[in-house]
C-alpha cells in the first residue's frame, strides 16, 4: 500500500472543532486516509510545527488527476486533500492563494497544483484546464466547487440589487458551464470522467430571503442532469452534492437562528463540516460509481429525506 505523510499536528489555538479525521476514508478499501489535518475557520491547515509520521492511504482515485475549484479554503480545500488521501493528483483551483492547500497536500506526500482562477471567465477557465494538463497530463475529474456566497446577504426578494443577480449567476451557474467546457476535450479524448456539481440543499426545500443564490442552486440541479445526458456518449458521469448548512469562513456569521433551523430539522443532530462531504465525494469520483449519473445526493445529516 502507497504511503503518504499524514501530518499530526500540535500547540494550535483550536476552540472547536479540534484536530479531527477526514470520515468515510477508513476501512479496508481505503484504508487510512490523509487524517489529522487541524480544522480552523472553516479549513485544514498544515502548521509549521507538524510532526510527520507513515500513514497508509486508500487508492480510490490512484492515477487520476482532479480539479477543484474553490480549493483555497473551506468545502473545496477539504475535497482536495480528500482526492489526494486517495492517490489523485489534485489542481487546487481558486480565486485566492491556494498554497496552503498544496502546502498540505505537498508536506504528507501528495502531488498538487495551485492556479488562479475565475470561473466566470472563460479564458481563466481554459487556462485552468490547459495548466492541469501540462502539469499532469490528464483530467479524470472536477469539483465544480467555486460559488458566489460569502457576499450574499439576507435581501427580500423585491429588494435585490440586479448587479448582484447578474454576478450570482454568473459564477454559481455559468462558471459550472465554462468549467465543464474547459475539461471536457480531455475527458473526451480519454473517453472517462467524473464531474460533480455543488448545489445546495436550499435547491431542494427553498429558503427565504435568498432568492437569488436558491435560483442558482436550482439551475446546477437542472443543468447537471442536461449535461450527464450529453456526456455519457462519452462516459462521463456528471453527479450533484447537494449540502446542507456548512460551517466554514463563508457561512459563520450567518444569523444563529438560521443555522440553529438547520440544526434542529437535522436526523443527525449536530453541526456539518466540510470534511462530512468528502467520502460522497470520493466516491462519485471512483470506479465505486461507475453506473451512476445524472444523480444528486444531499448531504445534510437528514434534513431532507426523500
């Protein structure tokens, strides 16, 4: 089994949660994945005090290569270094600096790439694309990660601005189109590839006073449903995450009764995080998924239940 350097770490100022494992990364498929890795304002960060120690990981996506955009911090950094505790090669593609990331993934053995980009521009998009293939040579899979959220504010519908709606739109849905353009070719051409869309629960149930961010999340629904019709052909599978309320950077200065509604309509009764995402992650990425497409999964400790 291929090892890799899982980083314990120590003396962080942590008051919740602490130091905690990637979940759904252990067992005899996976073994051991690259667990530990201290959990803070809503990331995994790797600090300069780490102690190394051998590790075994899983080999799920073992010589794949995987893009995740967002990858900087929060949902998308821990679906990054979840690909990577499965033997991808991951391009950490982000608006901001996703060093850290790489640092992680980097320092417990692990191959990545950090890039710059904007999803809602298609020249930044292809130029993510075109830098994973020079890197790695081949793109087997892409979390479509990156959204416009952390900005958006508790609005009634009748008083959203229209610059913000446009803006919205344009990376929570038409990024999603211009990041699954620019690594189609190469999925074609290697007629294989896993795609996998965030939505959000709020698709599923509604929510008021967002409006504009709940259309977006609807329409990743609808579109990737349209696109695992169009990219069979070619065997592409293209699935949807739909999460709950998650705690990170983003989502922490939301309105406690808000989070508090999620929490108590909640089967599993306790906050979400984004390493909870990770093992439907890996697997919609996997071979374990083969024959699965067009489908969306919530991941939301029983919320909603259908």
């Amino acid at each position: 089994m291929f090892q890799l350097c899982a980083l314990h770490l120590r003396k962080s100022c942590i008051v919740s949660p602490t130091t905690r494992p990637l979940p759904g990364l252990q067992g005899s498929v996976n073994d051991i994945a690259i667990a530990n890795l201290t959990y803070k304002r809503g990331h995994y960060v790797a600090m300069k005090e780490a102690e190394e120690t051998k590790m075994q990981t899983g080999d799920l996506l073992r010589g794949k290569t995987v893009v995740v955009t967002g990858a900087a911090t929060g949902i998308g950094q821990a679906f990054a270094l979840g690909c990577a505790a499965q033997g991808a090669q991951v391009v950490a593609a982000d608006m901001h600096d996703a060093s850290q990331t790489v640092a992680a993934i980097e320092q417990a053995g692990g191959k990545a790439l950090a890039v710059r980009v904007d999803v809602a521009d298609n020249d930044s998009t292809q130029a993510m694309a075109a830098a994973a293939l020079a890197k790695f040579g081949r793109i087997d899979g892409l979390i479509n990660n990156a959204a416009y959220f952390r900005e958006v504010k508790l609005t009634p519908f009748e008083e959203l601005d229209p610059g913000e709606w446009e803006r919205i739109f344009a990376v929570n849905v038409k990024g999603i189109w211009q990041c699954c353009k620019a690594v189609m070719p190469a999925m074609r051409k290697q007629n294989s590839g896993s795609i996998i869309n965030i939505s959000s629960v709020v698709a599923v149930a509604g929510q008021p006073g967002y409006l504009h961010y709940v259309a977006t999340k609807g329409a990743v629904l609808a579109m990737s449903k349209g696109l695992a019709k169009e990219c069979g052909a070619h065997q592409v599978r293209v699935n949807t995450i739909a999460p709950g309320f998650v705690i990170t950077d983003a989502t922490k200065n939301r309105p406690v009764e808000w989070q508090q509604s999620f929490l108590k309509a909640r089967a599993i009764s306790r906050e979400q995080r984004p390493d909870d995402l990770v093992g439907t992650g890996m697997y919609l990425l996997s071979d374990l998924s083969a024959f699965v497409s067009g489908q969306t999964i919530v991941v939301d400790g029983g919320h909603i239940m259908y």
